[in-house]
C-alpha cells in the first residue's frame, strides 16, 4: 500500500496482542475491536460502553457529515477498487452497533444520528467504488498479437515494440522514438536496441508522471542524448514540487527538453501524432495518437486494469474529467490501444461521480 504511513518496526516493551474482532476487558470495562479497514488494511475502531453509552474510536474510518479525511488512502493497489470496498464494510460493521457517540481521529465527535451519519458514508463509498468503471463502456477491446523477441520484448507491428510499460517506435529512417521509459525496462532496451543493430534512440514521450513511466529518462537523455518531448501537464508535475497529494511520482527530477501542444499536433518523423489531455487516472495525463504500420494505434499509458487513482488537482478528482478522456477516445476510434503491461481493455476510469462525495471539508 503504497500511501500508508506505518513504522518500519514494533516499539519496544509494548505488546502487539490485539486482533481485529476481538476483545478485552480492562478496569471492568470489555474494549471491543472492530476491523474497519480501509484508511489502512489493519485499522480497527474500539468499542467501549461508557456511563450507559456505546462509544466509538473510529481512527479515520470516519471524518463528519458521511465523509472520510483522505479518500486517496483508499488507493490500496492502482488498479482496483479493493480498498473502498474494505472501508465500506468496515463502517458497515459499525453500524450494526448502535453507537451513541463516533470519536475520529480528524474530526467532530458525531452524537446525532450516528447510525444515519454511517448509512450516508457507506452509500458514498460504493458510489466511490463504482466510479472506477470503463472509461467507453460497451466499446470492444482490441488487442494486437505480437510476437516475442530475443531480448524479451514483442514486437507488436513492424516498426513497434512493447516493453512492458514503455514501447520503442522505430522510423524508416532508423530512429527510435521512446514511449514512456522507465528505469526498469532500460536494460531490456539495450537488448533489444543490439538485436536490431541499427536503430539510434532520438526521442520520448510520456504518458503521465507517475515513476514507472518516466524516470527512465534521465538515463536516455545521459546515455543517448535523447531528447524528452513532455506534455505541459505533465512537465509541470516532474519539473517542480507541485501542491496536494502526490502519489507514485519519480524521485529522480524528469527536465523536458521540448514542450508538445496542449492539444493538437505533433510531427516525429514520418509520424504525425494527436496529443491531447488525458485526465482520468491522474490530471498529469496526456494520450498520443498515431498511424503505425496502417494501424490507428493509441498511447495512453494506464495500467491494465488500470483503477482510478485517487489524486486532486485544484480541488478537483482528476475522475470528473473522464469525459473529456472518452470523447478523445470515441473521436480517435483506434484499430488499438497500447498501455502498461499491454492489454486490449482501457483505463477504468470513472463516468459518473461527484468529486467531493467522501472528501473532508468539502
């Protein structure tokens, strides 16, 4: 999990005896322990009957009003929804209790109406779980059979090799165009670069910001004087610091060396890219679409079957501008789509969700 701030180790003289769904009873009153997962895989709440009333400490299983303190903590894996689902029946089993009070870590103590305040999260959160559905529900996949090479990767069209985030596009003329580099994939690259003998990396593009597809740039530009063609979202993001949370971002700086439209066209040799904004998974997304070897083929770079990942931007879900995404997507009409791991199915992304359902202070 990668957002869950937890101690590499257990503090010493205290004993880790406490389980979730079990109990204790200390100075003549029985703790109960209720897993209510989600914020993190292991979080409980403590249940105690004090003066005549049920009481619980619920950590950050619950803010106020319906609403938890980071919805992003629920991103347990990037690519499925497991971690609302865990937080739903968390607060599910609370409120078969029949609490008179709700003490958060992040928020008011809730007296009035527990059981209604509880309802009211665990509808919002199966709405938060759903919205990482298809980005162009009922559109089929299309998935290109390729063909294995000796240095591991597969060659997908004549003139295109998958990685396995990244893709290496080679022109006619025996340049090589880098589709989201990632530091794990560059030896795999080396390889294949010495299978085809002839071919001289010129440049790269980028999906997103997050690490995996792009801090292998660094080493092009070091190793092959490649030259990085950035997205302005997304060099905003791997250029400076930037505001919010911030998830799965490259520890190594990523500099462009050339800046893309915002949305229009982009010539790299005899290929003629549609750049656009990508906004679903992350607001620092960008898609590019060419003809390779008579094929529409599009880059989107998300992972198969990539789940929502839950970031702001501006105070706003980077999910709400899925449509912008989809009607791209509908405009394009690729013969196939390429992304991490490569599959034919497309970024689960969501369609229908209001932006500030389970986020605190809005």
């Amino acid at each position: 999990m990668p957002l869950c701030a937890t101690i590499p180790r257990g503090i010493k003289a205290i004993l880790y005896d406490i389980s979730g769904n079990s109990e204790k009873v200390l100075y003549g009153h029985c703790f109960r322990f209720v897993l209510t997962p989600g914020h993190g895989p292991n979080a409980i709440s403590i249940i105690v009957e004090y003066n005549g009333k049920q009481i619980a400490f619920c950590g950050d299983a619950i803010h106020a009003r319906g609403k938890i303190w980071e919805p992003y903590q629920l991103e347990w894996d990037h690519w499925t929804g497991k971690g609302a689902l865990a937080a739903w029946e968390g607060i599910m089993r609370l409120e078969g209790i029949g609490l008179d009070m709700i003490c958060p870590s992040h928020g008011p103590i809730i007296t009035e109406k527990p059981r209604k305040v509880l309802l009211t999260l665990a509808r919002r959160l199966l709405d938060f779980y759903r919205a990482k559905g298809s980005i162009c529900a009922g559109e089929k996949d299309r998935f290109l059979i390729g063909r294995p090479t000796r240095s591991g990767a597969i060659k997908i069209l004549p003139h295109l090799y998958l990685l396995r985030n990244g893709y290496l596009l080679v022109s006619d003329s025996g340049k090589g165009l880098v589709v989201d580099p990632t530091l794990g994939e560059m030896e795999k690259l080396e390889a294949l670069l010495k299978e085809l003998k002839c071919v001289k990396l010129d440049a790269a593009v980028v999906s997103h910001y997050h690490a995996d597809h792009c801090d292998g740039i660094p080493y092009l530009q070091r190793k092959h004087g490649v030259k990085a063609w950035l997205h302005p979202r997304i060099a905003e993001k791997t250029s400076s610091a930037g505001n919010g949370p911030v998830i799965y971002r490259s520890k190594i700086p990523v500099h462009p060396d050339h800046i893309l439209p915002e949305r229009g066209k982009w010539r790299w040799q005899e290929y003629e890219f549609s750049v656009a904004p990508w906004p679903g998974q992350t607001w620092w997304h960008a898609v590019y679409q060419a003809k390779i070897d008579g094929k529409k083929v599009l880059f989107w770079g998300g992972h198969i079957p990539a789940g929502l990942t839950l970031e702001w931007h501006r105070g706003i879900l980077c999910a709400q501008q899925k449509p912008v995404s989809r009607r791209f997507y509908r405009k394009c009409a690729p013969d196939a789509e390429v992304a991490a791991a490569y599959s034919g199915q497309r970024s689960r992304l969501c369609l229908l969700f209001h932006p500030f359902a389970v986020q605190a202070n809005h």
